[in-house]
C-alpha cells in the first residue's frame, strides 16, 4: 500500500521530468529510454560505481544509495577520503542500501535515476518515478563507466582532463620503474581462503596500465573476474613486490590485512618471498579499489614512493 | 510419521552388527588419511608421510598437511560424528524421523545466537562462543518444545517438527534483519553462515573438545535407554526408566553437541537427519549400535563431503555446507522413499 502511494506521488512528479527537452539512450539491459538532454536532479543508486565517479566528473547527485554504520548513519562508501563529499556534508539524499528505499527515491524528485544490476530495487517500480538508466559497472570494468557517465551528463571535457592527469602519472611511473621486469600481485586473506584478481580495481589498473608483469596463476583468472583459492596455493601468487589492504570505514588498520592472511595461512609470511624480503605493501582499500581518478593519483604516487629509487630483491624463479 | 520412528527395521544381530565398526573404523580412517594426502596442491604421499613423522616447520608442503589440512580433518570429524549422534538422540526421543538439530531449531539457535554476539556485540573471545552457542540453541529448543506442547495436542512429533521449522524460520529472519543493520560486519560471517570447515579456528577445539567428549559420552551411556523410550514413554515407564530425567540429559547431550559443531564449523545440515536413517538401516533400533555407527558414520560422511568440497574445482572451495545440503536433501528423499515401500 505504501509503494503504491509512493508510485502515485511520483508520478506527480515525474511530470516536469516529462517537459524536458529529451533524446533516447540506450541501456546495458538493452532497454532504450527516454532521459532529459540535460539531466539536473541525478539519483544514483550504487554509491562506489556510480555517484563517486559523478562527484569527480563535477556532477552532484541530488540523491545517492549508501552504507550505514553500525550505529545507523548513512555514508557514501569511499567517497569522504576520494572527493571529499558525503552525506552529512551536501544536499545529497541518503538512500538507504539494498535495496534503496522507494518511497525515498520518490521524495528526492529526480529527473534520472541510474542505477547498477547489483541494486535490488526494481526497475519496473523506480520507472514510475523518473526515467531509468541501469550501466552494468561489472561488465563495463570499473573506469570504462566514466565514459557512459561523461556522456550522460555532458562532461566529457572533464572526462579528458582527468585521463590527460592519470596518462601522465602512468608515464612517470614508466619512466623512473623498470615495470616491465618486476612481478606485483594484490592478495586479501578471506574466510579461509585466499582472494586474487585478475585486475583488482584501480589499484590493478594502475599496475597493468604501468606495464608490471603478474603471477601465471593470476594471469589465468579471467579478465574482470577474482578467484577464491585454497592457502595451499600461496606460493603460486607470490611476487616481487605483494600488495594487500585493510578497510579504513570499518575501522581497520594495516596490521589487520597481516591478521586476516595470519588466520588464512598460519606464518604465512615466511613462505612469501614479497613478505620475507620486506616487498609487501599495504594501502586502504577505499583507494585501492574504488573507481576514482583521485584514487589513481594516490595509488600512482604510492607505487612511485615504494618501489622506485629503493634497493629490493627479485623473487627466485 | 509415529509409526515409521517407533517401528523401524529390527535391530541386526550382535554378530552383524560387531562385524560393521572394524570395517567402518577401516573407512573412517582411509577418509582422513585421503583427506590429508589431497587439495589444492598436488603432494606427494612420501611428503605427506614426512610431515606427519619428521615436521619441518619451514617446509611449505608440510605446513599444508600440519596446519591446513589435518586440523581441517580432525574437525570434520568431530563435527560429522557430533550431529550425526544429536541427530540419532533427537530422533530416538522424539520419535521423529524428520528431528535433527537443523529442523528442530537447535542449529538456527545457536548460530543466531553467535551472530548477535559476534556481529552486534563485538564478541571476539574463542572461549565464549561455544557458550553462546549452547545458550542459543538450549532457548531454541525449549522455545520449540512449549510451542509444540502448547498447541492442541501437545508435543507430538508433527507439532515439534512444525515449531522447529517456524523458530528456524523466524531465527533466519531476525540474522537477516541485523544482516541489514550492519552489513559491514556480517561479511566475516557470512560464509561461516553457510557451514564452512575453511580457515576454522582450531582453538575453538580446544575450548569445545572437553565439552563434546562428555557429551559424547553421556549420549553413549544413555543409548540404551533411548532404545526403550523410542517405544512409547507408556513402556519405558513401565519397564522402569525415569522418562523425565532421561529426557533432560539426552536434551542437554543433543545441546552440546549442537552447539560445539556450530560454533566449530557453522550450520551444517542434513547430516544430524540422514546418517541415523542410514545407520538403522543396517543395524536396525538400538540405540546401543546407533549412536556408536552414527558417530563413525557421520565423521566419515563429512569427511568424503570436504573432500569434495576441496577438489571439486582447484584451486577453489566449495562451502563444505553446500555439499552436505546438495548431497543430504537426494539422499534423504531416496530414504524416505524406500522406507515407505
């Protein structure tokens, strides 16, 4: 009963929507819709995919999807440390998670809505309330969806100016490491388990982009995908230089990514040659993985500081 | 439903019966043995056999089979042999075919349990979980039992089963509800959720071993009452047995067990509901060969289960939980359907 109240009163307000000038885009679902050619009042419902990409693309959303902390405050994953923006310090509308509250996207009176597969809010009912974009962040790859955005929104030229800033710290890092002849990897110690990717966010493009070489075993793991593996195989994603993060929203530091491999593999460390030889860097996750070109500065300059100009060891073929 | 408990096949002779454990002891032992020779890495038995006999704590290989794989073993022992006996007992004294840990909702209590604690109230002490285990499904199992006796009727098998399922139910709802209010931490729960023998503290063994060997005793002390009162409570009071003394130490048995695997290695289910079934098949209604033939059976069970679980697709796991469900659900039909013939 309440959804359908909701549904009623949005489509009160979809109508100035409607009275906008439009042009038809088409969606990752395939579904072709009608958006506004200059959309002024964005809800995004993925809050790392899609509105930390906006905010860096200079668009504020009206309205965005969050987390909430364990007392219960909403906060935009990620965005505090990688635009500077959250909930309690702009206009934007908390969402709440999955899925967003309805009646909340509703009241925020957008005239676009874009949403992720991974939002369980379903489209058929957000439809009742602005148009509908749904950009599959997965299958587009994390930075790819800053063009889709660019173009939704008509930014393109800060688009180019942020790919212009990142080519030239990809280019510093080429010219003052010799990327090519040293191994890195990004491991995270899970539920027993061991996960790898093939590319692990921003932090996996940057070391691609810059031309690093990556463990066989990572290499054979699909682009776009990650593996959980057995411990046992630990050595097989061994490198020169290992990464590995801790989550700064929940509290952690760098001794808990040691504790969470700690309790996947007991003295893990001595069988790691990154570990043994003092190569295993650690960085917080918001900025490792997170799709943000701020986030690609601060990773570029972090890979600079610890592997250029220092004496380290290769890892014995 | 009564029926099918009260009267299974009769019990097999002594003689059968004796043959059976050396030759389940011998399968139980080829499992662990099987279980620590395979994974994700390939080893060769020579350097399984030198890890066992001459360990070198800075040989990889080794610290796969010391630290990896055997503590990984012996719990699935424990915990295969823990559920099947809960199993046995519930349904001995419920006598319920469909009673086990999981459908009456012991399981869901004592995880339920844990993930407040552990999730909201920032538990983090190895020592108390299996305390806060056994609290949970201790309440999980009177809520289930006043419910049951509650409705017109009473405690019948068929009400005990329907109240089990809707605590259970319920229990899942309220997980999932503080699931919502902090994601976050739910994360490092979530596949232990799913019953997972993955990266288990082996300490929690230490604080829960001494409570599950008495358990275990006990439920092997009190096996031959549980055949008598699996006939009627009207026969075992008439031959004398103390049906509500009994039935307090077989609850406080099945609580134990139940929550030291729980807090060992998650929810785990179907195997407390289908090792007893495939036990009595062989050795017939006594509870005197049940419990000792479910407690072998079960540990050798959930050993074969992990071992699939482990070498299903390398160098990846399968949540030992999702095995035991995708193996027990099939095999439980089959039972039940050659039971009805």
């Amino acid at each position: 009963m309440k959804t359908a109240y909701a549904l009623a009163i949005a489509a009160l307000f979809a109508l100035p929507a409607a009275a906008q000038e439009t042009r038809s885009f088409t969606d990752d679902l395939g579904r072709t819709v009608e958006i506004p050619l200059e959309a002024q009042r964005i809800a995004s419902l993925q809050d790392l995919a899609i509105t930390v990409p906006l905010i860096e693309l200079g668009v504020m959303p009206i309205a965005s999807h969050g987390r909430t902390t364990p007392e219960g405050e909403g906060f935009i994953r990620g965005s505090k440390v990688l635009t500077g923006v959250d909930f309690d310090n702009s206009d934007i509308e908390f969402l709440g998670n999955l899925p967003v509250d309805i009646e909340a996207v509703a009241a925020a009176e957008p005239d676009l809505i874009i949403t992720t597969p991974w939002q369980t809010a379903p489209v058929e009912q957000l439809e009742a309330i602005a148009p509908v974009i749904v950009l599959d962040d997965e299958a587009r790859g994390d930075f790819e969806i800053y063009d889709v955005l660019a173009e939704i929104t008509g930014t393109q030229d800060r688009l180019a100016v942020l790919k212009d800033r990142y080519a030239g710290q990809v280019e510093q890092i080429r010219r003052l490491i010799d990327t090519v002849d040293i191994s890195v990897n990004v491991i995270q110690g899970v539920d027993g388990q061991v996960l790898s990717w093939h590319t692990y966010g921003a932090l996996g493009k940057l070391l691609r982009d810059a031309g690093f070489t990556f463990p066989e075993r990572v290499e054979a793991i699909p682009e776009g995908q990650f593996e959980r593996m057995s411990p046992e195989t630990l050595p097989e994603l061994d490198a020169d230089f290992l990464f590995v993060t801790y989550r700064t929203d929940t509290g952690e530091t760098p001794a808990d990514a040691f504790a969470h491999l700690e309790a996947v593999m007991p003295n893990f460390c001595e069988f790691l040659f990154a570990c043994t030889s003092n190569q295993m860097i650690v960085m917080p996750r918001e900025e490792a993985s997170a799709s943000s070109y701020y986030g690609l500065g601060v990773l570029s300059y972090t890979v600079l500081s610890h592997i250029s100009g220092r004496q380290f060891e290769h890892k014995p073929e | 439903m009564n029926d099918i408990a009260a009267s299974p096949a009769p019990s097999a002779p002594p003689l059968r019966a004796w043959s059976g454990v050396p030759l389940l002891i011998a399968v139980l032992g080829a499992l662990f043995l099987l279980h620590i020779a395979v994974g994700a890495k390939s080893l060769p038995i020579g350097t399984v056999v030198d890890a066992l006999t001459a360990f070198d704590p800075a040989e990889f290989d080794h610290v796969i089979v010391m630290n990896l794989r055997l503590p990984r073993a012996v719990i699935a022992v424990v915990v295969g042999a823990c559920l099947s006996v809960a199993g046995a007992l519930m349904q001995g004294v419920t006598r319920n075919p469909l009673a086990d840990p999981g459908l009456l909702g012991l399981t869901a209590g004592a995880s339920f349990a844990v993930v407040m604690a552990t999730a909201l109230f920032g538990l983090t002490s190895m020592a108390l979980i299996p305390w806060i285990a056994a609290a949970g499904a201790l309440a999980a199992a009177l809520v289930v039992y006043f419910i049951a006796r509650w409705v017109p009727g009473g405690a019948t098998p068929l009400s005990l089963t329907l109240a089990g399922a809707a605590i259970s139910a319920f229990l899942a709802a309220c997980i999932s509800i503080a699931h919502l209010l902090s994601e976050d931490t739910f994360m490092n729960l979530r596949v232990w959720l799913t019953g997972s023998l993955a990266g288990r503290d082996i300490t929690v063994l230490v604080y829960t071993g001494p409570w599950l060997a008495i358990a275990m005793l006990l439920s092997l002390a009190l096996a031959r009452q549980v055949t008598v009162l699996a006939m009627g409570d009207e026969v075992a009071q008439g031959l004398g047995v103390r049906t509500t003394s009994l039935k307090l130490q077989i609850l406080v048995a099945v609580v134990v067990l139940t929550a030291g695997s729980v807090a060992l290695a998650g929810p785990l289910g179907f195997i407390g509901l289908v090792i007893p079934h495939v036990v009595r098949l062989y050795v017939g209604a006594d509870y005197r060969w049940i419990v000792p033939y479910s407690a072998l059976a079960g540990a050798a069970y959930l050993l074969a289960v992990d071992i699939v679980a482990r070498i299903a697709i390398p160098p990846q796991e399968i949540s030992t939980g999702i095995i035991t469900a995708m193996v027990g659900a099939p095999l439980f039909v089959h039972l039940v359907r050659r039971r009805s013939r």
